[in-house]
C-alpha cells in the first residue's frame, strides 16, 4: 500500500496542526483598557469585568478571592459577574482562557466617577489657580484618572482609544481635569476610599454628539451622509489654503520655526511679500482653514514725542494660542497657550520713538483657531494720562512654520462621541456621573430645547451602565460675557434653567457657579470652587449625609399689591446678600418689560418691587449670560441659582 504524502509533511502531520489551530485561538484573551494596570475598580457593586477571547472559549476572571468561569458568545465577547468587593488594595485581576493568561496589577477599588462633558470639564489641573502649588501637594496616589482622547466613530464600538490609567503625583497630576482631581480629593478626605476619574469629554462638544441615535432621534444613515458632505467642503477649504500658502516657498513643508524668535520682528523688515489680512479675526475665517502652526502679523503705529518720552500700553486682543511681541525690535511681552487671555503690554520709553513704530507678533497656534482675535475695542495704543487709538486692521501677515490639520467638528454631530467614548465603558460599574457641559448649546433655541435632552441624556446613561439610580451631578454655567444677550432674551440664562429642570429627576444635583465664573473668559480657573460644590452634592446625593449642599432653591411666588413675594427653599440655612444690598433681580407687569427692581429679604422670602411696575406679574434673577449682580446666598455662602417666574 502506498502512502500518501504532501510534498514534506505526512497526512498525520497536517492533521495535527488543523486541529491543533483552533486551540491555539482559544487561548487569546484580551480585556478593555478600563481594566488596564493602575485601574480603580467599584466598590460595594457586583463588579462588572468582560472582554474578548477566541468564539465559544471557556474563560476564567480571578480577582483577589473570587472568581468566575464563562464561556465567550459566537463573536468572542465575555461578560463575568464577581461579588461586590469592600475598598482597598492594591490587587490583581487575571483572565485565562486555554493556555493564555493577562493579568492587571496594582488595581484599586474605591469609588469610579465618569467626569465628562466639554471643555471646562477637560481644563487641565496646570491651567487652574494656585496650579503650581496644587500641582506640588498633589502626592496621593489612590486618587488616579483614565484619560480618554478625543474620538468618535459612526457605530457603537467596543474598544476605547488608546488610554491608561495614571496616579496623581506632582509629576502627572498636571493633565488631571482640574474640576474632577478637586471633587476627587475631597470625596477620598470624606470617604476615606480610593477615587478613580474617567477623564471622558471632547471641548466645544455640544450633548446630541454625547447621546445614542435612538435618543438624539437620529438614524446613522443619515449621520453617514452628513460626515460625507462635511468631508468634501472640508477638503474643498484644505486645498484653498494650500493655494494661499503657495505664494511663500517652503511654509507648509517646514519642519519647525526660526529658533530666532525674533525672525520677522526688525523695524525695517522687507514687507513686500506680506498680504493684508483683518484684525481682530481668526485666520481660519479669511482662507486659512485648518492652518495651525506659527504666522506673523505686523502694523505700525504713531506716537508722539511726548507719548514716547511717557511710554505706552499696547492692548493687543487675545491671540490663539501663544505670542512674542515686539516693538521696533524689543520684546515687550510674552503669553503662553492662552488663547481667550486678553493682552495688555507696556511699552517702555526705550522701546519707542516720535512718528512711525512698529509691532510685530509672533503667533503659535497649537491647534483649532489661530491668530489675533477679539472686539476691535480690544485693539489700542493707550497713552499715558491719553485717550486709547484703536489697532484694528487691516495688518499684515505672514506665515513661518505651518501644517494644515483638518478642522474637527465630530463633537457636533450627534451620536459619535458616544460611540466611541462611552459605549466602550458599558457596562462598567460606577459610584457616578460629573457633567459639566452646556456652553456649545447657548443659541436661544437650542438652550430651551436642553431641558429635554439632557433628560434624556441622564435616563439613557442610567440605562445603558445598567444603573437605574446612578447619581448625576452637574455645574451650572458658570457667569461669561459672552455679548450675544438681548433686551428680551439670553441663551446662557436659558440653558441654566435647562439645567435646573433636570432636577426633577431623582439622584440628581447641581453645582450653582455664577459667582465663580470670569466675565472675560469661557474658563475661569477657579477649579477649586466648582470641585468643591460637586463634592458637597454627592455627600448628600451619593453618600446620604445630611449637610448644606446648595444654595437657596426659588419655588414660588404670592403677588402683594405693587410687590412680588418670593419664595425658597432653604434647608434651614438664612438668606443672606453677598456684599451690602440684595441685587439681580428684576420685575414686569402684563407688558413683559422688565425693570430693574429693589428687593430685600424678609425670613425664607425676598420681596421684590420696582416704582415702575405698580402691578407685578413676573420677576427674572439673574437671567443674563454674566449676572455678576445676582448676590442672594445662604449662610454658608452658596448662591442661589438664577430663575424666572414667567414662562414667556
């Protein structure tokens, strides 16, 4: 009998190997980056841990003492339920499927809080006040965060972007998010537990990118088209300024700027080949699009003799992200990576001369817009003991180093931000929700219709991570002269009140920051206080502890003659005025014109009249983007959140 042979390996060979390929896919066993090393796990819950492994392969999750034996689905996935675990560590958690094993080290378990939002949830702990002391004491290591990068995907996902966890030290507590690192710290003082921070949220986002499709009512075949159109108009702009910039060699394909700071700053600088361009603006919205990297803008200016013998104070708007400025040659002054920081710059006598100066400025921008920007106001030569001379362009500019990076808007559109940077996370074990979002969704219309979103928001998530009483926490915008208010109306004011209207749901709890905001700027870095208000929510939401959480609630209102009584909930804490006289409230009749109005506070009710108004129907406080007026706090200092009475 011959025997059949391939042209090496005998039949029984090759049937070994066959069947040996589906053990050695057996083996292969993955967990979610969540899980990572460093993680900090839930305590006091059924402890919730899946992953992936080789299709119907048996799998077992050790961790500590307990442990479970699964089997995978057809697709590979993996879910294990272990007991609730009592806080402590440091553990390991290990999954082994066939021969295969992957183990997580140093593992916590405390309390996991998701922070998300935009951002002012993401603002870094080394932008906060007070950050390089803060940074410094900044030493327990049970307190850690998992960053998540910005992502976004059309269909839900399984796997997060690359990310692991990282304990707070001075040397990483930097890039913590500085609202979640404070909370965090007084909750771990107060529970005496392991705290862990999903850092989850994207800048600029608006909520319909952080819902599913079934909640932002959208289907994905229409988001698909959408990301298409908005694909091609992006790279009709891309190669707009790749035309542009053509007209100087060798920009675009620069691998870095001039390390001579001071490249085009010189008074008698050969111009010729500078172009015009409008100050104060973004550089993306005359041509530039996606252009990021560092440019120059150049004016001149006129002083006299005795203004330069004087000096003088350059107001130079805000610049995005970071700028040298020089006049006729001398640096006058630096900024780094602010870009909503208006510039003030004294311009020493030495710097100066009669009759024509020059200044230059060196722009780098890190990413998003760039260039010189603000209020034309904001641009002037301000004498000393004078009256300011506007700087508003046209200036000239010129580009030095550049790339061209595709303008980001996925944290528009609806449902991609969850998809990639949420539903990964499910069904993750968690103590509760941070959110601080709200400014992408100030337009006037889109600000009432949060009050319905954001709703859902919250009862989807609870769905979703299996917790039909998860806590939800949130800040309120926080005051910000933002300019787009009118006589009738206020997109801020409306979105806060959106807000509040989530607290009718259980579990649920706001932190009031209209008095620790900053008119000139969407991120006021006093972090600490806006921590510290969320920690006192979730004593009494998440921890049940009876103490003075919030400020004064408004719940309703009697008509007395000419005068409106108001009033509030207080919790047994006295109404008090911040500063000397009660302020921030107004009042109308029938006509719906609002006056400003007095208002004094008589026990738990604040009595409101206005000498123009003799018989009252409505009364508004603090209903403006910026009421920086609106004084009304209790004992303990937490202010009132800001209401209206009508419903106009």
């Amino acid at each position: 009998m011959n025997r059949i042979r391939t042209n090496s390996l005998p039949v029984r060979c090759l049937v070994a190997l066959l069947l040996a390929v589906p053990l050695a896919a057996q083996a292969r066993v993955e967990l979610p980056l969540i899980f990572g090393d460093g993680a900090v796990l839930q305590r006091d819950q059924p402890m919730r841990v899946w992953g992936w492994s080789a299709p119907r392969a048996r799998v077992r999750v050790q961790f500590d003492h307990s442990k479970a034996d699964v089997s995978a689905d057809a697709a590979g996935r993996w879910h294990a339920r272990l007991p609730a675990h009592a806080a402590g560590g440091p553990f390991t958690l290990s999954v082994r499927s066939g021969n295969d094993e992957t183990v997580s080290h140093d593992l916590l378990v405390g309390d996991v809080y998701l922070a998300s939002g935009q951002s002012n949830m993401e603002f870094e702990l080394y932008k906060a006040r007070n950050a390089v002391a803060e940074i410094a004491h900044a030493t327990d290591g049970a307190i850690r965060q998992i960053k998540i990068p910005d992502s976004w995907s059309t269909q839900p996902a399984d796997h997060l972007p690359g990310s692991h966890w990282v304990a707070a030290s001075p040397d990483t507590a930097a890039q913590f998010s500085a609202v979640a690192y404070f909370f965090a710290r007084e909750i771990r003082a107060d529970q005496h537990v392991p705290i862990g921070i999903i850092n989850d949220n994207w800048g600029g986002s608006r909520i319909e990118p952080w819902m599913d499709a079934a909640t932002a009512g959208v289907k994905p075949a229409a988001i698909e088209a959408r990301i298409q159109r908005e694909n091609a108009a992006q790279a009709r702009l891309m190669a707009g300024t790749r035309q542009r910039l053509a007209r100087w060699t060798g920009v675009l394909e620069a691998t870095g700027a001039d390390p001579d700071q001071a490249r085009y700053a010189a008074a008698d600088l050969d111009e010729h080949d500078w172009t015009p361009i409008a100050v104060p603006a973004l550089w993306e919205s005359q041509g530039y699009d996606g252009m990021d990297g560092v440019a120059w803008y150049r004016t001149h200016f006129t002083v006299s003799a005795a203004e330069a013998a004087q000096g003088v104070t350059l107001d130079l708007g805000m610049i995005d992200d970071s700028d040298f400025s020089w006049v006729n040659g001398t640096l006058i002054g630096q900024t780094d990576n602010a870009w909503n920081h208006l510039r003030h710059y004294r311009v020493p006598p030495a710097a100066l001369h009669a009759g024509r100066n020059t200044l230059a400025i060196r722009v780098d921008d890190l990413g998003g817009g760039g260039g010189v920007h603000g209020e034309p106001a904001d641009l002037a030569i301000q004498p000393a003991g004078g009256q300011p001379r506007r700087l508003a362009g046209p200036w000239l500019f010129r580009p030095e180093a550049v790339r061209l990076v595709a303008t980001e808007q996925k944290n528009q559109i609806p449902t991609l931000l969850y998809n990639r940077m949420i539903h990964p996370l499910l069904p993750l074990s968690l103590r509760g929700v941070l959110w601080y979002q709200g400014e992408a969704n100030t337009a006037d219309e889109d600000a009432f219709v949060y009050r319905d979103q954001f709703k859902a928001l919250i009862r989807q998530w609870r769905r979703d991570f299996d917790q039909p009483d998860l806590p939800f926490l949130w800040v309120q915008l926080a005051n910000f002269k933002q300019g787009a208010d009118t006589a009738t109306t206020s997109g801020w004011a409306m979105l806060r009140e959106s807000q509040s209207a989530a607290l009718v749901l259980p579990h649920t709890a706001q932190a009031v920051t209209i008095d620790v905001g900053d008119p000139d700027t969407i991120h006021p870095t006093n972090k600490q206080a806006v921590g510290h208000r969320l920690a006192l929510a979730a004593r009494h939401v998440v921890y049940g502890e009876s103490l003075l959480y919030s400020g004064p609630v408004y719940r309703a209102m009697t008509v007395e003659n000419s005068a409106i009584r108001l009033h509030f909930a207080t919790a047994g804490s006295a109404l008090r005025a911040r500063g000397e006289a009660l302020a921030g409230f107004t009042i109308a009749g029938a006509d719906r014109h609002f006056h400003p109005a007095r208002a004094r506070i008589e026990g738990d009710d604040v009595v409101v009249q206005a000498a123009d108004v003799g018989a009252p129907v409505a009364v508004r406080y603090g209903w403006s983007e910026n009421p920086v007026d609106a004084n009304l706090v209790n004992a303990a200092g937490l202010p009132a959140s800001p209401f209206r009475t009508d419903s106009w």
